[in-house]
C-alpha cells in the first residue's frame, strides 16, 4: 500500500480516518480492494487500534464494507447508488462551482490549467493515480472559493462514495481531448460563471453515463 507513515499523534485513530478517507476520495483504492487491518497499521504507522477504529468508522459511514471479522473491502457502486450520488453532486457541486467561481481569486485558471496538463502527462504514462488525484485537486480548487465549509463537508461525502468507482473511468479519460476542464479554464478567464457551472454539471452527467455503463457490464459479468 502507498501511504507514508503518519507522525505519532495523540488523534491517532483521526489521522488515519482523515489519511484513509483522503484516499478514498480521489480514488487511490479500487472498488473490490480489500484493506485489512494489520496492512492499514503498518502502511500508517500506527497500532491496529487506531486503524481499526478509522476502518469501523467508514464502514458505518457505508465508505467500507465488511468481508471478515478484520478485513474491509471497498464497495463496487449500485446503479441505484449512482444516481442518487450523481442527483446530489449536480445540486451541490453545480452550486459550489458557480460560488467558487464568483469568488474565484487571480490566477486559478492558471492553476487549473497545470492541473489539467499533469492530468494529460498521467495519462499519457497510464499513471491512473495520479490522474484521479489530479482530477480531484482540480474540482475542489473551484469548489473550495464557495465560502460554504457545510456545502463542501457535503461534497466530500459523495466523493467518498464515489471517488473508487472514478477507476473505472480512467482509461476513457483521453477519448475527449478538448472536454469539461478546458471549458471551465476558459470560461473562468472570461468570468462567465454560469458557464463554469455547466461545465461542471456536464462533467458530472459524463461521468454518471460511463459509469452507469460500467456497472451494466459488471454486473452482466457477473451475471454470466
């Protein structure tokens, strides 16, 4: 596991909550991807308990499932899932980008855009990690000049939920040279809010259309 060992802390058990669902959210883990117990602790650096206590608590937040009595798995999402966190992020995540992007400060377009071009380098050297953090980083750096701390709390929840599945994307990524991201730059430089928020939204109903594709393939895998 790639994680580097957290600094002795007396919030041990919430440091490895927040190192593990950071991971989550941008995808480091793989739906189907078993975390036991002793590997969590060892690649924090930290006793079972502290790892154990963050593993229970995102698998009653429903971010982890439970294959044995010391390992969990990530969960693969539902198609019922799916669409409910795909209804949710358009309201929300279409709200903060607008607010973000009306408070946007100087200069985040140009951020942006060296997101995006080590996004494309990823891809291109099939880094998928480094893609979905990438893409990630790039969300929420609009998202987070909402000024809205409960609104992006919020977005993070269904990214946790979601952020895993983002795997299934990755290889689609490069289909689509000029998409969502170079609209939202472009559209940041010309101040035109509302197009930003487009942008985003239809980001969003991209990666709902793969991915409910995805799972209809999975799941006649499966069936098969």
């Amino acid at each position: 596991m790639d994680h580097a060992p957290l600094t002795k802390h007396p919030r041990l058990g919430d440091m490895a909550y927040e190192a593990i669902t950071a991971r989550l959210v941008r995808g480091a883990f793989e739906p189907g991807r078993k975390l036991p117990v002793r590997a969590v602790a060892d690649a924090l650096g930290v006793s079972s308990t502290p790892a154990r206590d963050a593993l229970n608590r995102l698998a009653a937040e429903g971010a982890l499932v439970y294959s044995g009595p010391k390992t969990v798995v990530v969960p693969h999402l539902t198609m019922n899932a799916l669409e409910e966190v795909t209804a949710m992020r358009l309201a929300l995540e279409g709200l903060a980008a607008q607010r973000g992007a009306e408070r946007a400060p100087a200069g985040l377009a140009d951020s942006l855009e060296s997101m995006e071009a080590k996004i494309t380098k990823a891809l291109e050297s099939r880094r998928y990690a480094d893609v979905l953090w990438a893409n990630k980083e790039f969300h929420f750096a609009v998202y987070r000049d909402c000024g809205m701390p409960y609104l992006l709390s919020a977005i993070e929840t269904l990214w946790l939920r979601i952020g895993p599945s983002f795997h299934e994307l990755c290889p689609e990524f490069a289909v689509q040279k000029y998409g969502a991201h170079e609209v939202i730059i472009e559209s940041l430089r010309e101040g035109d809010v509302e197009a930003v928020r487009a942008a985003f939204e239809g980001d969003i109903r991209d990666s709902y259309r793969r991915l409910k594709q995805a799972i209809r393939a999975r799941v006649g895998r499966a069936g098969g």
